[in-house]
C-alpha cells in the first residue's frame, strides 16, 4: 500500500519529560525524559511499527498524537497544521479523524455501559445522524470488526465478554466515526496467541478496507514484522532505526535492533544467534550528551560514543539509522 | 529417575453458580534434571496446577481426585507439618508477579534468609547470611543491595532476587509460573539463559508453566499443552512443536509469529474464551476443532500414544498422524 | 453545556430497551446481599424502626395525653414504671415514655437521612471534581476537606449554638451535613483518580466528550454505589452527633429526639431510679446506628469485589 | 533524609492549617449575629474594667487590627479571662489538660493496639465462630451510644456494684489529708479513671477490630502471603510476621484520620463522669456562655488533633520502609 507518499502525521523535534508527581510522601521531584527531540513522519495509507521496550516512550508518542498529552517542546502536524492550536470546535473535529485503541481491553470499556452505548457515544457526542441511522452505523462497524451478528453483542456489558471481543469492541468505538488515522497501542499484549492473529487480521482489514492509517505501537518485534509496511525502533525516547520492514528485519544496522532481535525466542529453530549481540550491563554512564544505547552496546568506542549523540541518518532505500558505527 | 508423577489430578472450584472443573484428569511425569514445559491459553488451568502441586489452592478449590508422587511419596497423604517440610526444602516456586511476590516490608536479604533458617534452624545466623550472599552473587545482584527494600529494586532485579530465593533452600524441583511474563524481551531471554544455567548446574528439575510457546520451546525438554483445564498433547519438545497431531496444538503454533516463517499464518480458529463446556464428557476443543468428525460428537477422546515419548488426547491422532 | 445534558439524555432514551438487562445485574446483587446474614438482620431491624416511626403520628390521635411534647397525664406528675396506659412508664412530669420514643424515631430518621444525603452529595460532587481536574482545584478542596476534617463535628455544632443561640433542628441538619462531607469526598476522589487513569475515561475524551459529560456518563455510575454505601455510615454518624447535641441540651426544644430524653433522664437525676426510662432511648439509638451499619457493611461486601477488581 | 523533608512539610502544612482554623474561629466570634463585645467582655464586670479590655482588645478598632490583636495574644499565651472562673483561661487550660490527655491517649492507645490484635485473630479465623463472636461484639460495641454507655457503666458499677467511684477525678477526703502518700493519691485517680476509660475503650477497639480484619483480609490474598505459604513457613509467623505488619498500615491511617471524630466522644466522655479535661470544659463554657473559655478549648483540641495527625505520619514512616527509603 505504498502507493501514496503523503504525510499525514508528523512529529518535529518532541521533547517531553515527566516529573513524578508530588506525592504525599515525596517532595523531590525525579524528572523522566520519555521523549528527546524525536522527530517522525507517518505516511496515510500506511501501517508505521513503533517498537521498543517498555518506558522507551513509545506509548507517549501515540498519547501525544492524539492530544492526550502535550509535548513539551516541538511541534505536531497533523496534514501541515499544528495540532497545538486547535480550540473547542476545530478540536472536536480533531477528535472525529484521530483514534486510539488501548492496551488493556478490561480496562478500555466502561464497565457500566453496555456494547451498543460504548459504540454510539462517539456518534451521540458528534451530533452525527439520528438514531436509526446511528444503530445502523453502530451495526456496520460492529460486523467490521467480526461481531457477527452485531445484535447477539448490542445488549451485553463487558464483563460478558472474552477479552478478545473487548478488544474487538473498543475497535467498533474507534471506527464509527469513520477516522484517518488510529493509534494502536498494544492492542493484543493482554490477549492469547490465538486471538492476538485475529485482532491483527481486523487491522489489516481497516487498513485495506478503510484505508486508515495505522500507528501501531508493539514491544513484539514479530507482531511489527507480520502487521507493518516500515518500522521504527525507539530506545529511551530516542529513534534507533527506521524503514521498510523487511528491511529492518532482514537486515537490521542498529546494535539495539539487532539485540532486539536476538533476544527474541527462536521458536524451534535452536538457540541460534543471529548476530550474536553480548550486551554489555557494566559500561560506566556518563554525564552529558551521548549516544542513548552507549552503556550498553557492546560495539561503542570511547571518545565517539560517548561525546555525541548520534542523529538519524538515511542510509539507503528509506532505511536510516542513529548509529556511528552502522 | 522419575522425581514427580501426577497421576489423574482433578481439581474443581465451588463457586456461587455451582462447580467449576478447573483440571481434569491430568497426568504426566518430571524427571530429575528435566524440565517440563507447560503451555495453554490464560485460564486453562495451568496455574492451579502449579499451586496444587505446593498444596496452595485456595480455600475454595479442593482435590477431588488423583495422586502427586514426589520421590516416591504421595504429597496428597502428607499432614499439613509434613508438607511443609518439602515447600521450598525440595519444592519451590517462581511466581508470575515478582513485584508482588516479595514482601514490602521486609528487607529483601531477610526474606531470602528466612526461607533458609526455617528449613534448617541449626543454621547460625552468620553462615545463613553467607549462603544469601552466594545466592545474590548467583544471581548477579551486588551484594551492598541486600540491604534494601523490594521497593528499591528494579523489575528485572526483583525478579532475580526471586530466583535467589528459590534457590535458597537448593531445592529438587522448582515450578516456575510464568517467571517472564511481565519482562521485557532483551531481560526475558537473560532470565531464561541464567535459568537454563542454574539448571545444568544444580541438576534441577522445573516445571516452567507459560502461555508462551516459543518461551517454552526455547527452555524446555518435555512439553504438556493445556487446553480447557484438560491435558490435550504431552511429549518430547521435538515431537510436540515438530509434528504437532492434536488440533489445538497446531492452531496455537501456527498463531505464534516467527522471525522466519511465512507471513501468512493458518487462519487461526474462533475465539475460543466464550464457552468451553458443551458436553463434560466429549473433547473440550469440540466446538472450535477444525478437523471435527461426526465421531467426535459421539464419543469420548482417549489418549493415543504415537511415540513412547508422544501421546495426544484425540479420537483422530492416528489419522491426523498419518496425515 | 445544555446541548451536552440534552445528548446523555438522549443517551439515555437509547438505553431504555436495554433496562432489564441492567435490572438482572441489580437483581443478581440484591441476591447476594440477601444471603448476608448481617445484611438482612440490619434490614430488618431498619424495617422495625421505619414501622416506629410511621407509628409515631398514632398516639396523639388517641388521646392528647400521648403527646411526646405537650401531653401530661392528669392522674400522673412525676416518674412512674410500666402500667397499663403507660406501657413504658412515664417522665418526670408525667408524659408518655413509648409515644416519644415513637416520635424519637422520626427524628433519627429525618436527621440521619437528610444530612447523610447532603453530605454524601457534596462529598461525591466535591470529590469527583477535585479527582478528576485536579491541579490547583484538587489542591483547594482538599486543603479545605483537611481542615474540616480536623474539626470535632460535635464541638464545632457546639460552638455554633452558643453563638447564634439554640439551633432547630434543620440547622443541626446542615451543620452536620457541612462538617461531614470531607470522610465521603477523599474517598470518591481516590475512586476517581483510579477511574480517571482507565483508558476508558481516555477513549472517552478521544471521542470528544466534554468533561461535564465525562464526570456524568462515565466516572458517576462507577463511583455512585461506593456513595451509597458510605451514605449508610453518614446515617449512623448523623444520628449520633444528633443524638449526643441533645444530650448536652443543645438539641431543637420544639421536638422530642432521643438523645434528649436521655439528657432529661440524666439532668433529672432519675437514671439510678428509672431504668425503665434509661435503657429504651439508648437502646434504639445503638440499635438505629447498628442496622444502618450492618446494612452498609453488607452492601461493602456486595460491592467490594467490582469495586476493586472490575467486573470478573 | 526523604522522610525528615517530608515531615517538615507535613509540618508546615499543619502549622498552616491551624491558622486557618484560628482565623475562621476569630471571624465567628466577631461576626456572628450579635454584639461581639458582650462576647469578649464579661458581663459581670464594672464598667471602668469593661472599658479597658476592650480597648486592651482593639474591640473599638476595625477588624484586621483586632485580628493583629488576637495573633498577638495568641502568640503570648493571653487567652483573656474566663466569665465563669473569673481566672486566666491559659491557666484553667493547662489545668486540664493533662487530665484529658492521661484519659483520651491511654484509651486510643489501648484501644489501638486489642482492636488490632483482635482484629488479626479473627480475620485468621475468617467465617469460624470465633470471627462471628468477636465481630459481633466489635460491630456492636462500635455503634453503641456513649453517653448511654457510659450511663449505665456509671449505673451498674458504680451505683449498683459500688466498684468504682460515681465521677470526678479524686476523692476530696484522700486529698485534703496533708500526709497522703504519693502512691495512695495515684491509686485514687486510676481507681477513678477506669471506668471511663473503659467506657472510651469499648467505642474504640469495635471500630478498630473492624478495620483491621478487613486489612488483613485484603492483605491475606497478597501474593507475597502466597509467597510465605510457599516457603513452608508456619502459619503463626506468616500471620504476625509478614500479614499483621502490612495490614496494619491502613489502620493507623484510618485512626488518624477518625482521631477528630473519637475527640468527639472524648468530649461527651469527659462530661458525663465530671472529668475534669478540655472537652467538658468545652461543653461547659458553651452552656455558660464563657466565650473566652470556649474559643480557646475548641483552638486547643484542634492543635491537639493537629498534633497527633503528625505524631501518626511519624508512626506511619516508621512502620512502612517505602517512606523511610
């Protein structure tokens, strides 16, 4: 589906750091930088993998896309126009084009609401059509995600529910206003192996059917390689690497990736290695600028590593790295 | 050497709609040095398992039937002294939430100690706090650190502590209940190289319970698929994940996505959480069987041996099998 | 925001063939809480005093000298045990112990009621607001609930009636009401800040929902049956504080409560020869305090599960 | 060093609350309905003196200047004079004192610490007789009305039995002999203080037993419990070692926290027995209309709920390592 380079998404130099809060017990406040000068573009059309560990800051990305929360510096575009500004009205209309599905569907879904009252909010909340029409817009979107036949689902409350037709419902609440663009953020880390394929399946149908854009946030370099057409890499708030996915996983140029990729359980193939990436756990910090993956990486030389953090840079076919030595 | 035999283990929840059956019928066995790798989807009953082999069930779970052979003792017959005697002494556990696995108000060091002293209460303090110390240096945690609360370490770092403490005591079988689950890929694949280390070395045996199949494929020798509170497939790490018979085997390594293979899965069965139990009596994968045959509806599955080291618990294996 | 109130409302047009579902889940509740022993003897208890005080309109009508207040009888002027046309003896002056012991039971009720569901829902307002905006709006009410909360409600109520002169009983109502609202209001606020980090509470802000709405449709019914349940413990702390104002004659002259029969005992001196007179005021205020308590710790168990561990 | 700077806001912001507190009570007592003079001035006075306080006062200058007054007075311990005594409130203040905290630390302490004991016993017990019993009587001695309570302590073992002395603090006739040892005059007072200790006590444990069962309930299903179960640790050690220590933090907040509402019975305790403390002092100035006396005992009891909320944020830290560290 690479047929459109339009950008729909763009982030420019973010910076956010979270101060833990003030708790009753602790007044010192600790400063987490979840995210340093990073900078993306998303193109329409396209399923972009982010992937990373957890607190590499890949969730913000997707939280400060839809305008959950604000970077604290940089700027977003959403189709040229900084999503900063919007107000009231424009912001409303904002929330129609962008959506999120969440992680944990026992914890999306208000428990209080039945199935057909989740979906319909959104329609209610935009004012969009009456009632018929909203049921018939609530049914479409329900058979869009496999809930067939939508009216064995409309009347239950979620705790009837398994965790995959959760999932499945919160999809239904994301797509009813028909959006551009969707943030998935580890939609199926909650959910068995099983049923982890066909939530997978679903996106891949929103994306050739409705032609939405797809950011889909993962910690499973698998899922991104069986879900995206490119792949970025975050480590601590830092792009790592960016390209097509087959590219990145066929021939990964970031020690970080690399090691990523090694750690992930070579299911019936031995204990092979591919690249054979021994961390290193006992670098010394060091204060000041420096590459992110420095205390770690077992290629980084002193005097190069340690002095300068080093930028994103193309190295071929799309495919650019965050590397001195790749 | 046979070191734990589970033989016919049956064990139901009193809940307020009535029983739930949670484990029926399970059998299998755990050689010393081995381990045993035990896979299934969330609530197919692999953690009852666990805790029924500690005798830790909740109050509203009872055994209804079956024995637990342990070095040749039936652990189901044991007083409650005498079983506490084997806990942690010969059999400990790895629990799934290592955050909560340790109690906040104890420093972590005395935790470990105390799982040593109370098996061996002619121990001097001072060789107790040795020991903890070589068990800290085992597991790669700096030994200023044994002073600290559980809330001062990391993820990773509790979840190695939690090793410690379930090597203190230098038990012969430890059953390890989703040890990585709540790890990031680069710290699981540490975990399971130290575990696999610990292994070789203290010529432990593990029943390393987890939903994750290529997790279990990478550590284990032995596999048991779970499906519905009801073994379905046990056998040799080869045979199982190699030649796969029963249905359900084959959809749950088929929906597991590789580096390697194919793209395009088998398109995987239905949901399967909704509702298992259609007839007590018949397969419990009925309802979603891709393979189902009209026999299948009339008849009790029955365990087939394909291998001495294979056996499946289906009506079709030998045709499966056979292809 | 009139628009927003119009849309949940038409939300709720939507939900209405959907009822009876909900009314099975309620139903399913109610079962459990059936089953609880405490549950059902604080219900019957509660029961009995509902009949007391629907009883209480009733002697006066017979006879004037049944009046809790006024009435006296002739024959009588002073403290007598059980007899036929006093079944539980009369008072110091001659009036009828069971009639304001009726009467006393309305009293409890109205006071305990009406400021428990004051306080209740100035603490659950005041504790969804200051959860779910938080920053300085949290920092203000809170701040504020900490120094109500430091103030003996008793003693504050004692205060305000030595400065503005006996209170009625409507006044009392208030002031307990004002003075209690912090306990229930930290507690919601708490609830809040678990709800409010749900993702649900995030969808809903996704699909542009405005945070009047958010606070009604999606925090509201989530943290409305902890309200009533900490509503049953308001009940009981009403009724005491009202109970012990009066019994250090600080309570509404203009009506007969309990606590004040007490004080009459007491201030009479008649308590080392009246047990008859003694033991029933007391009696029913512990009695009231321990049904509306056992019904609340009940409804906590029935409650506890979903409250913590969602719906499974 | 988190938990010293933690303490000093906490104390801060304690020291901030009490002038809240202390700025609302001045704005009462000068603005409510009513001539404040009549409230600060006792009646009872001649004319020449009247005058004089109330210039000493400032009751003749705008507002803010007697609120500079009052801080003032405050701050120097000047209290004004009682109407009922005729002496310095200061003095009647530190004159009682003691008395309440001897009655009212002992119970919550005392209370404290059976509630939690029992409380552990029968949560252990969970759903056996022994639970049923003591919750029973725990939810029962919690909803008991005090005053009644203590009527009929008073009733049956002081006027029936004729075990403990009717009220007061002391008896007169050990008091006025010159040659009272000091142990016979302690023995008295103990003598006179059980029963309304016993009284505050009773209140007290049912709804600290309540709460601590509950606690431990929770705590129960921990997994770290699971952990110990495990560990082939003996059943008594796992419930005092590793249960009790973790259940019984919620406990000392929820004390904290109900301590302004236990001053409360405090108050009607001391009343009833003629204990001569702060809170019947309190009850007292209000009948009377001993306004000095009564703004000053009620700033008191606030500095004393104040206090003690902080004494158990101490107690808090001690208990719990993820506030030391």
């Amino acid at each position: 589906m690479k047929t459109t380079t339009k950008l729909i998404v763009e982030l420019d130099h973010i910076r956010k750091v979270y101060r833990s809060k003030q708790t009753f017990f602790r007044s010192d406040q600790k400063k987490i930088i979840a995210l340093e000068c990073l900078s993306m573009k998303i193109k329409r059309g396209e399923i972009l993998g982010l992937v990373g560990e957890s607190g590499s800051g890949k969730t913000t990305i997707g939280r400060l896309i839809v305008k959950l929360e604000n970077p604290d510096t940089g700027k977003i575009y959403l189709d040229d126009k900084d999503i900063s500004l919007l107000k009231r009205n424009s912001l409303k209309n904002f929330r129609s084009r962008l959506q999120m599905i969440f992680q944990d569907p026992y914890q999306s879904l208000n428990p209080q609401l039945s199935v057909f009252d989740t979906v319909v909010e959104p329609l209610i909340i935009h004012k969009i059509g009456d009632s018929t029409s909203r049921q018939k817009q609530v049914n479409q979107s329900l058979e869009l995600v496999d809930l067939k036949p939508p009216a064995d689902f409309l009347d239950s409350y979620p705790h009837q529910l398994s965790g995959g037709q959760r999932q499945r419902v919160a999809i239904a609440r994301a797509i009813v206003l028909k959006p551009e663009f969707i943030v998935a953020d580890e939609p199926t880390s909650m959910l068995d192996a099983t049923v982890q394929l066909q939530i997978f399946d679903i996106l891949l149908e929103l994306k050739n059917k409705l032609n939405i854009t797809i950011l889909f946030i993962t910690h499973s370099i698998t899922a991104a390689r069986y879900l995206c057409d490119r792949i970025a890499v975050i480590y601590r708030g830092h792009l790592m690497e960016q390209g097509p996915a087959q590219d990145v996983m066929t021939n990964p140029k970031h020690p970080y990736t690399k090691a990523l990729i090694d750690a992930h359980p070579k299911f019936g193939y031995a204990n092979k290695k591919q690249y054979k990436t021994l961390l290193k756990t006992q670098r010394e910090p060091v204060n000041g600028e420096c590459c992110p993956f420095f205390i770690r990486c077992e290629i980084a030389k002193m005097g190069v590593c340690d002095i300068k953090t080093p930028e994103l840079k193309k190295k071929h076919n799309h495919h650019s790295v965050a590397c001195f030595f790749s | 050497m046979t070191l734990l035999e589970v033989k016919d283990l049956s064990v139901v929840y009193q809940t307020r709609k009535g029983f739930i059956t949670a484990l029926n019928n399970i059998s299998f066995e755990l050689n010393r040095g081995n381990t045993l790798g035990l896979v299934g989807e969330s609530g197919c009953g692999k953690s009852t398992l666990g805790m029924a082999l500690m005798r830790l069930l909740p109050g509203n779970a009872s055994i209804i039937k079956g024995n637990l052979f342990f070095e040749n003792q039936d652990l189901l017959k044991l007083t409650d002294d005498e079983i506490r005697q084997i806990r942690w002494k010969k059999i400990s556990m790895i629990f799934q939430a290592a955050m909560n696995a340790l109690n906040p108000v104890h420093r972590v060091a005395d935790q470990i100690m105390e799982a040593i002293t109370t098996h061996n209460s002619s121990l001097l303090r001072e060789s107790a706090i040795k020991q903890t110390e070589k068990l800290f240096d085992l597991v790669n945690i700096p030994k200023r650190r044994m002073t600290e609360y559980p809330h001062q370490y990391s993820g990773g770092m509790k979840q190695r502590a939690v090793i410690a403490m379930a090597l203190a005591c230098r038990p012969s079988l430890i059953i390890a209940d989703e040890p990585t689950t709540a790890l990031d890929v680069i710290l699981q694949s540490q975990i399971l190289e130290s575990i696999k280390l610990f292994q070789k070395k203290l010529n432990l045996a593990i029943l390393f319970i987890s939903h994750d199949i290529a997790v279990v494929a990478d550590i284990c020798h032995d596999i048991c698929v779970m499906y519905a509170g009801e073994l379905i497939e046990y056998g040799a790490k080869e045979k199982v994940l190699g030649a796969p018979v029963h249905p359900y085997t084959k959809t749950l390594i088929s929906s597991y996505l590789t580096l390697i293979r194919d793209l395009r899965p088998l398109k995987p069965v239905q949901d399967s959480t909704t509702s298992h139990i259609s007839n007590p009596d018949l397969c419990c994968f009925l309802n979603y069987c891709p393979n189902s045959e009209k026999i299948c509806r009339n008849q009790k599955p029955v365990w087939v041996e394909l291998a001495p080291d294979h056996r499946v618990f289906c009506l079709l294996a030998n045709k499966i099998y056979n292809g | 925001m009139v628009t927003n109130t119009s849309d949940s409302m038409a939300g709720a047009l939507d939900m209405l063939p959907k009822k009876r579902q909900k009314i099975s889940a309620f139903n399913e509740k109610w079962l459990i809480f059936k089953e609880n022993f405490i549950g059902r003897a604080g219900l019957i208890l509660l029961s009995l005093f509902a009949l007391m005080a629907l009883l209480s309109f009733i002697p006066p009508l017979i006879d004037p000298m049944y009046h809790p207040m006024t009435g006296v009888d002739p024959k009588i002027s002073c403290s007598v045990g059980p007899s036929i046309h006093h079944w539980l003896g009369t008072d110091f002056i001659g009036r009828d112990i069971l009639s304001q012991l009726l009467a006393g039971a309305k009293i409890a009720f109205m006071v305990g009621i009406s400021s428990a569901f004051i306080s209740i829902v100035l603490g659950t307002s005041i504790g969804m607001i200051a959860g779910y905006f938080g920053r300085y709006i949290d920092a203000i009410l809170m701040r504020l609930a900490d120094i109500i909360m430091v103030m003996p409600t008793l003693l504050v109520v004692l205060i305000f009636s030595s400065l503005f002169g006996q209170l009625n009983i409507w006044t009392i109502v208030l002031v307990i009401a004002l003075f209690r609202w912090p306990g229930v209001s930290r507690v919601i606020r708490a609830q809040t800040l678990t709800l409010k980090q749900r993702p649900f509470i995030e969808a809903a802000k996704l699909a542009g929902a405005s945070p009047i709405r958010i606070i009604l449709r999606h925090i509201m019914p989530n943290v409305l049956p902890l309200s009533l349940l900490y509503m049953t413990f308001r009940v009981s702390s009403a009724i005491i504080i009202e109970a012990a104002l009066a019994f250090l004659g600080f309570g509404d002259p203009s009506s007969v409560s309990w606590g004040m029969m007490l004080q009459w005992v007491w201030k009479t001196g008649h308590m080392f020869q009246a047990p008859y007179w003694l033991l029933p005021p007391g009696i029913c205020i512990s009695l009231i305090t321990l049904s509306f308590y056992m019904v609340g710790r009940a409804m906590d168990e029935v409650l506890d599960p979903r409250l913590r561990k969602e719906d499974d | 060093m988190e938990l010293r700077k933690y303490l000093f806001r906490r104390l801060i912001e304690i020291t901030i609350i009490f002038f809240v507190i202390m700025t609302i009570l001045f704005l009462l007592f000068r603005l409510a309905p009513g001539d404040p003079v009549s409230r600060m001035v006792d009646p009872s006075m001649t004319p020449e003196d009247a005058r004089h306080l109330i210039s000493q006062l400032g009751l003749d200058q705008p507002l803010y200047q007697q609120y500079i007054i009052y801080l003032r007075n405050f701050f120097s311990g000047d209290f004004g004079v009682s109407f009922h005594y005729g002496t310095s409130v200061m003095g009647i203040i530190w004159d009682r004192l003691p008395n309440t905290a001897i009655l009212f630390t002992t119970s919550i302490i005392l209370s404290a610490f059976v509630g939690i004991f029992l409380g552990k016993i029968a949560s252990w017990h969970k759903d056996k007789k022994i639970d049923t019993w003591l919750t029973l009587g725990a939810l029962i001695c919690h909803t008991l009305f005090l005053p009644w309570l203590a009527l009929i302590m008073i009733w049956f073992f002081a006027y029936k039995i004729g075990w403990f002395p009717l009220n007061g603090i002391l008896s007169p006739e050990i008091w006025i002999q010159t040659d009272a040892c000091f142990f016979s005059k302690l023995i008295d007072v103990l003598h006179h203080l059980i029963l309304p200790l016993a009284t505050l006590f009773l209140i007290h444990f049912g709804s600290y037993l309540l709460i601590m069962r509950s606690s431990m309930l929770d705590t129960l299903k921990e997994d770290y419990i699971t952990t110990a179960r495990a560990k082939g640790l003996k059943e008594k050690i796992i419930r005092n070692h590793h249960a009790a220590p973790n259940a019984a933090l919620p406990v000392v907040t929820s004390i904290a926290l109900s301590l302004a509402f236990s001053i409360n019975g405090g108050a009607l305790t001391e009343t009833v027995f003629s204990w001569p403390g702060i809170g019947r002092e309190l009850v007292f100035a209000v009948s009377n209309n001993d306004y000095p006396l009564a703004q000053a005992s009620f700033l008191l009891i606030a500095a004393v709920v104040l206090l003690s909320n902080f004494l158990v944020d101490i107690l808090y830290a001690y208990l719990d390592p993820r506030i030391r560290y």
